[in-house]
C-alpha cells in the first residue's frame, strides 16, 4: 500500500516537472549546464523582456549578461517577450565522417528550447546547447511561410575579462590576410568570424558559426564600454554581431517556419591543445546528405599552378591588349596536353592522386571578369578526351577548374552542363574560383547572396559526384559534414603569396597561428611543398621556410585534398625529401595537437585513417630557433615502431642553406621521447611505422 502511494506521488511529480517545462510560464530564467558540469548558460528575460544569456565555467562568470534578439523590416524581436515554453534533450551519439581528421566523432550535449511571444504576437524561438567544450544557440522563426527581412542581429557576447583576440578585419580580401592579436577592447576594426580568444590564465576560446544555410556570415565589432551599464566591472568588454550585408542593407531574406540562423557557437578550452581537438562545430552541422559517398576520395595533387605564379608559364591561352582585343596566342601557355601529359606521368610514378589543370577552358583571355568563360570548351592546345582517358589508364585524376572571376549569373547559367561535361569524363574534382572582390561586382562574398550560391554549387556537384575546392570562398562553418564533396577551400592567405607578393612573403610565425585560426573553421587548400625556393622574378619575395619545415606541414595543415605545389623538376631535384610527400596521407584515424603555443610553434600528430600501423608527425617553430621534446605515448603500449625523420640539419639556415635535411631512422616504443630541433623557419616531419613480426 505505502508503495502504491509513493508510486503514485512519484508519477505526480514527474508529471508536473515535466509539465512545468510546456507550459505557457511568467519565469524568467532558466539554466542549461553541460555533461560535465563546467559549464552553465543561464537564460532570462529583462524587466522589459529583452532576451538575454549568461555563461559560467567552474562557477566563475565567462560571458555576462548579453542581449539576444533580432531586427526584422517592421518587427523588433529583442524585447517585450513572454516565455510560452521551454523543452529540454539530451544527446550522446557517435558517428563516422566520410573523411577527416577524425574517424568517429562523439556528439555529447543537453539542449533547452524557449519558446518565447512578443506582446504583438511575434514569435521566436532560440534553442540552446552546451558541449562539455562549449556552448552555442540559434534563433528560429516560427510561422505560416510569410516573408520576412531580417535588418540586424543583436547577439553579444559580454566576456567577463578582456582576452586576447587573433583576428582579420571582416572586409579583408577573400581572408587572405595576416592574423594579429592584441585585447578585445583594442581591436577597432570591425573583426571575422572565426575569432580565437587567449585568456590571461592560460584557457582559450573561439567565436565562430556553424551550418551557414541562407543567412548572412557572422562578423564581429566592439561595442563603446561606457555605453553599457556592465562595464562597472573595468576589465569587461563586449562584441557584436554584424551581419554582412546585401548591397542594399538587408542583411538576411526569408520566410516564417523555415528561416533558422546558423548556430552562434563558443569554444572553451583550458588549453591551446584542448581546444584544436574540437569537434563542436562539426556536431552543430547535419548529418550526411549524400547517400553513397564512396565517389569521395581523399588525395593529394600537382599542377602547373606554382610555376604559373613564376611566370614560367601563362593562364591565358590568348593575350589581350589594353582595349581588351585578342593580339596573339601566349607562347607559354601552361595548361597544353603535353604538360598536362608530362604531370600525369609524374603523378602516376610517385603516387599522387591527381593532376589539377587551371586556364584549361577558353574565356581566360587576360581578364575573365570581363571575357565571360566556357566551362565546357577546351582550348586548342588542351585535349581534354585525350587526357581524360590518358589519367585514367594511369590511375591518376585530373582536377578541373571553374574560374568564375565573381560572374555568378553566368556561371549558373553553365554550372549544369559544366558538371555533366566533368562527370562524362571521370573528373570528380574541381577546383572553383570567384576572383573579383564583390559578386556580380555588387554583392559581398559572405552575404546571403553568396551562401546562396555556394550551396548551390556543392548541390549541384553532388548530383554529378563531384567534389569542391573553393578559392574565394565563404568561411567554411562544416557544411563538410552535410555534404561530404565539400572538401576543401582556400579563404586564407596561403603560399602563393610566397612567389608574389610585395612585402616579400609571409612571416614565419604565420603558419603557427592558422592551426588555431582559420584551420579551426574547416580544411584548407594552403598548397605546401615548396621545394625551390629561388625567385628570380620577384627576387625580393620567398618562402620564409626549410625544406623540413615544408613537409610537416602536409600534417600541421589540413586537407582532404592536398597540393603539393611544386614543380616536377624541383622535387626530382631532392627525392629523398620528397618520399615523405608521396608516403603521407590526407585521411585521418584520429590526430592530436601534442604541444603548441600560438604563433610560436606547433607539433601534431596524426593516423593514418587506411593503415592505423602507421602515424605521421610535422612540427614547425616561427623565426626563432626551437628544441621541442616529443613524448609517443599516443602510439600502442608494448610495441615497436620504426620511425623515419626529416629534420632541419645542423647546416640548414633558410636564408643561405634552406635545403639541408636530415635523414634517418630508429627504432622507437610509446615509452620514447624524441628531442625536435628546429631552425628558423624550420621544421620536422617524422613517419612512424609499427614493426609487424
């Protein structure tokens, strides 16, 4: 009977706890904490009903109470709320990447859903999850399918101390730009999403977004601290939201009961280590759209484009003169069959993947933002159903390439047939381009016009198997994991401006910042293995870089699709080097960020996602001379490995003596520790092989 009793009462109060959370309800705050208890966001209302959030990590504040809401053309949805509802979940999953730097990946977060009406009627939705490694939201607007234009975003994020921000101005061509740091309430530019945060105790955090659907990038800016009644605590600062704009100031169209914002996401480390071992973003995402994905194959290639970048040869099949009129025929035009025949063989004997042909189409006449290009006609000199069947019995793909030169309507217009004519010739890759700093010379690339394009594209190339490497691109937010065929892009100042550009190329410390900068928003297409490192066109420009240095970054940068960059003639010249180029994959079991300081140096590791037997290592130090001590206790307890090394020599300089590399082997257990000595600019790439009995 006393059983019965407390059975029943027990049912009662499970009944109106659960009741308490779908309830229309007058209270105005609620708590969400992550799996591990670190973390907690404490949403509530405002006396007026403004949105707001608040986070804790360990109990101590980490971002203060900060506004939520949106702008919409005729409707203000950041005040006068009312909580209709608040629902919770949970979820502990594990799933499988079609291809990464992780074979499965955990997803392992608590949810809270508030449902919140306007005093007019207006409604809005923003969910909530926290991570053990971070918390993130979105807003969603629920409806009956009418129109709607969204003019403003008013996150915040009113970080309870003022960290240090690495950061690119928001507008900075194509995010080709150099990383800096300094504290938030210095920056003065306003700032792109991903920006990564270092704290004074030693923890670190991101800002970025994840799943970008037809909505606008996110970017940051600073808000003026006396303005906000916050900022009685001194070492308080806030940042912003700013969406980018349409060329006529909207920032998103949609429609109630489809129009989502991307998730709203941030990072929180206790360490640099720690947080390059997130998954977060990629958890935020969709799970795959393409059903058989084995058309999507890693792999690395070559091509004509770094000679190309030294002049040696020339995009364009045909030259311009200045009124824009044909005046002849380039007579070092670089995509021809017989180049593209002699790259192939190469690619073929040292087990490179594919072959990447770029000016191969007629419309590259000098200028394509004006000469609008044919993406199904060769030209002349480039036998593209010779070549197809020619890599094919070679094993060997070719990598096709759109430049579009910012001409979307255009490239729409064609991006059927173009894909259709790739598919009908086994090419399965393509590379695209919009060099032109505004779409259709109006819009910006990260506006809503241009996501909207972007998807497109990658909708498009799935339904022929094909797969994107996307220069000029979108900042990637792991619509990778939606669609696998996404494989790579480019979106950040990468080793081409190592032959060109006019401040004589980029510093060394630049590559131990991306790992922890743009890497963290998805793969990029940085195009190492520069192995000659003369510049006799530009000779005030050059790789701030050994040969070793070079190598390790085949696994300090990622990419599922990776180019080596150097010319045929260049590696054959140093082909002991080079073996450690074609032996590392670009398809990862599991990888591991060993020790790292931001814009220092940099050491990971990773597994060979088709020969777990097999681990690879790339270490690289910024101007300053390193000795790094590597522990192996990620290899298997109780066994014995070879571990062949590429290191900087004791001669190497990589002013005067770049090329000097030492190579040997030793027998090493998870017991070892390696001693890494790094010269400036230098670095060590290690291939670490099990002893099989």
């Amino acid at each position: 009977m006393k059983r019965s009793i407390l059975h029943s009462r027990l049912k009662w109060l499970l009944f109106l706890v659960s009741f308490s959370f779908i309830m229309p309800s007058c209270h105005r705050t609620t708590d969400l904490s992550s799996p591990d208890g670190r973390t907690v966001i404490r949403f509530s209302l405002s006396p007026d009903g403004a949105p707001l959030y608040s986070v804790t990590r360990d109990g101590k504040p980490y971002i203060l109470s900060s506004e939520l809401g949106l702008k919409l053309e005729g409707a203000d949805l950041s005040r006068d709320f009312r909580i209709e509802n608040v629902t919770r979940a949970s979820a502990d999953t594990t799933w499988e990447t079609a291809w990464g730097e992780e074979r499965f990946i955990r997803d392992l977060h608590n949810e809270l859903c508030v449902s919140l009406t306007g005093a007019s009627g207006e409604r809005m939705v923003i969910r909530f999850r926290a991570f053990n490694d971070g918390i993130a939201f979105r807003y969603e607007l629920p409806g009956d399918g009418g129109e709607l234009r969204i003019m403003d975003e008013m996150t915040e994020y009113n970080f309870a101390s003022d960290p240090v921000g690495w950061s690119i101005p928001w507008n900075t061509p194509y995010y080709e730009g150099l990383w800096t740091a300094s504290p938030l309430s210095e920056k003065r530019d306003t700032l792109c999403s991903p920006m990564t945060l270092e704290f004074a105790d030693g923890s670190y955090g991101m800002l970025h977004e994840a799943n970008l659907t037809d909505y606008a990038g996110q970017n940051f800016y600073v808000s003026r601290l006396e303005e906000k009644s916050l900022t009685s605590r001194s070492e308080a600062v806030s940042l912003h939201t700013y969406l980018t704009p349409w060329s006529n100031g909207v920032r998103v169209y949609g429609s109630y009961g489809s129009t989502v914002s991307p998730w709203r996401m941030v990072l929180i480390a206790d360490n640099i280590t720690d947080l390059a071992a997130s998954r977060m973003m990629l958890n935020l995402n969709e799970p795959c759209r393409i059903e058989d994905t084995s058309w999507i194959k890693p792999m690395k290639f070559i091509g004509i484009w770094w000679a190309i970048h030294l002049d040696h040869y020339t995009w364009c099949y045909r030259l311009l003169d200045n009124e824009g009129k044909v005046k002849g025929l380039s007579p070092n035009h670089g995509a021809t069959t017989a180049n593209m025949q002699r790259y192939i063989d190469f690619a073929a004997e040292h087990h490179i993947g594919g072959v990447l042909a770029e000016g191969w189409n007629e419309g590259w006449d000098g200028d394509w933002t004006s000469n609008l290009a044919s993406f199904t006609t060769p030209t002349p000199d480039f036998d593209m159903d010779y070549l197809s069947r020619y890599a094919a019995e070679k094993g060997v793909q070719i990598i096709g390439h759109h430049e579009t030169g910012g001409n979307i309507t255009h490239y729409e217009s064609e991006m059927e047939q173009a894909f259709e004519y790739y598919d009908r010739h086994g090419i399965h890759n393509v590379k695209t381009g919009y060099v032109h700093s505004k779409l259709e010379g109006k819009e910006w690339h990260k506006s809503q016009y241009g996501v909207r394009h972007m998807r497109k594209v990658i909708e498009c190339a799935a339904a022929h198997h094909v797969c994107i490497d996307n220069h000029e691109c979108v900042m990637p937010t792991g619509l990778q994991r939606t669609y696998p065929n996404l494989m790579t892009g480019e979106g950040v100042r990468g080793q081409e401006w190592d032959a060109w550009s006019t401040d004589g190329g980029s510093p060394a410390e630049h590559l131990c910042i991306l790992p922890f900068t743009r890497c963290m928003a998805g793969p990029v297409d940085f195009t190492p293995g520069t192995f000659d490192f003369s510049n006799p066109i530009h000779p005030q420009t050059r790789v701030h870089s050994t040969l070793a240095r070079q190598l390790a970054l085949f696994v300090t940068i990622y990419s599922p699709l990776q180019m080596a960059s150097d010319m045929p003639e260049s590696y054959m010249q140093h082909q002991a080097a080079f073996r450690f180029i074609e032996d590392v994959p670009c398809d990862w079991e599991r990888s591991v960020v060993i020790d790292a300081k931001i814009g220092d140096y940099v050491v990971t590791a990773r597994q060979d996602r088709q020969d777990t037997d097999s681990w690879y290592i790339g270490a690289i130090t910024d101007e300053n001379e390193r000795e790094l001590t590597l522990p192996l206790t990620f290899l298997d307890a109780d066994t014995e490995y070879t571990a062949t090394i590429y290191a900087d020599a004791d001669s190497t300089d990589w002013k005067t003596n770049p090329y000097a590399v030492d190579i040997h082997e030793q027998k090493v257990t998870a017991n070892d520790c390696l001693t890494l000595r790094l010269k400036p600019c230098g670095g060590t790439a290690i291939k670490i092989k099990k002893i099989r009995g």
